[in-house]
C-alpha cells in the first residue's frame, strides 16, 4: 500500500526537497510518521506538556472556509492522526496506558469508530482523567477555547500531555510545540514553509527545493501564547 495521498483535495502544499535537517515530507503517512517521533522524542526528553500543529488536510481554502462539510472532513482527518498516534504510543512500550480526550462530542464520536486500540481509555477534555498516573500520557484532540487548554496544562500536573491539532488558540502558554509545520504563501503560493520537529530546533525550510533557508524564526508572544510570527516570515520569503 501506498502513502496516504493528501485529503482534502487540490490546493496542497506537499514538497520533497533534500538538504535540510528537517526533512519536508511527501505526503500525510510522512507528516503523521515525523509528528509521531517528535511526540516520542518529547517524551523520552522529558517533557510533561508539548503540542503539535499542522494543516490537517491539504486544501487551505477547505482548512479554513468554516462549511459543515469541510469541518467534517477536517475532523476526520484528525482523527486519523490522533488513532495512529495513539496506536504508536501504545505499542511503543512509551507508557502504560493512553488517556485520550476529545475536545468536543463530534470528535468523541469518530474516535469512538476509529478502531483504537483496547487499552485507550477514552474520554472529554471537560471531564479529566481522574484515573491518570505519572506512566500515562494524555493526549488532547484539538481543543479550541482557552479553558480548554488550560485544563489541559493542569493535567499534565498528573501525565505528560500532547495536544494534537489545536483548533484554535495554538501556541498555548506552557506547552512546547513537539512538532509543527505551515506553509507560507505569496500570490496564492507555496513560497516557504515553518516547521519545527523535536530533538530539532525551528528552521524555515525553501519552498522551492525543501532545503534549510538562511533566516531565523521570529515569535509573537502574547499573555496567553507564543508563536512563530508568520506575517514577517512571510514576508521576508517574499523578498
């Protein structure tokens, strides 16, 4: 079987470059393979609260235009991700048990269909997991208010915790961001990408050839957040 093509469609943004430490990947089996072993990464480093963010599906125009339909479709495609990660992570010897907490009903939903494995014990973020323990890891599917993301920090005070695909409110306060990746665009193309995959450091990659570009990345913080400033990233590919 072949690598998962892109979902969602036209518009993506996929490369295939050689030459930088962080290697662009090809398609979502090599995203979902990158973003797992920085999460592993994160945890054999110690880490009690780490994040990870990318473009769930290929279609920036389907990502962001709001419709039902590609809500769903972007959901979905999460919940690929979140089943995989927590497939790895169970059968990786990382923990003894895998708490997985869905932001919302209609994500608790897919994942109740997503085939996960038996130990996972699945829940809503709104709930907790009361029953966690210093060998557990929580992971957080897409949480969108800052309640929510804060109630996920709490309970890294319990387990370590991976928020994966954030729907809103990235870049929260206390969470290192395990592994990210954005494309940047200019005249509705892909001219560069940010990206940051744990033990590695954040770099921006070309969006010609995937090589490392000469430039460092610069972050907006706020009272709340920290992120890469991708206004000025953009701009300076631009240039």
């Amino acid at each position: 079987q072949g690598p998962t093509p892109p979902p969602g469609g036209g518009g993506g943004f996929f490369g295939g470059g050689k030459g930088a430490t962080a290697k662009l990947p090809k398609s979502y089996d090599e995203i979902h393979a990158q973003a797992i072993a920085s999460i592993e990464a994160s945890l054999a480093g110690g880490y009690r609260a780490v994040e990870v963010e990318f473009p769930a599906i290929a279609s920036v125009n389907k990502q962001s235009d709001g419709s039902a339909s590609s809500q769903a479709m972007v959901r979905k495609a999460n919940v690929v991700f979140v089943a995989k990660v927590a497939a790895a992570l169970s059968a990786g010897g990382r923990c003894e048990r895998v708490f997985l907490l869905a932001g919302d009903r209609a994500t608790l939903q897919e994942l109740s269909r997503a085939g996960l494995p038996q130990s996972t014990v699945l829940g809503v973020l709104q709930d907790g997991a009361p029953s966690a323990g210093a060998r557990d890891v929580i992971l957080v599917a897409t949480p969108a208010e800052t309640r929510q993301w804060a109630g996920a920090l709490l309970l890294s005070r319990q387990s370590p915790v991976v928020v994966l695909n954030g729907a809103c409110n990235n870049g929260y306060k206390g969470f290192e961001m395990a592994y990210y990746l954005k494309p940047m665009t200019f005249n509705s193309q892909v001219n560069g990408y940010v990206t940051r995959q744990l033990p590695g450091a954040w770099m921006v990659l070309s969006g010609t050839d995937g090589s490392r570009v000469a430039m460092d990345v610069t972050f907006v913080q706020t009272p709340d957040s920290f992120r890469p400033d991708l206004q000025a990233i953009s701009r300076a590919l631009s240039m």
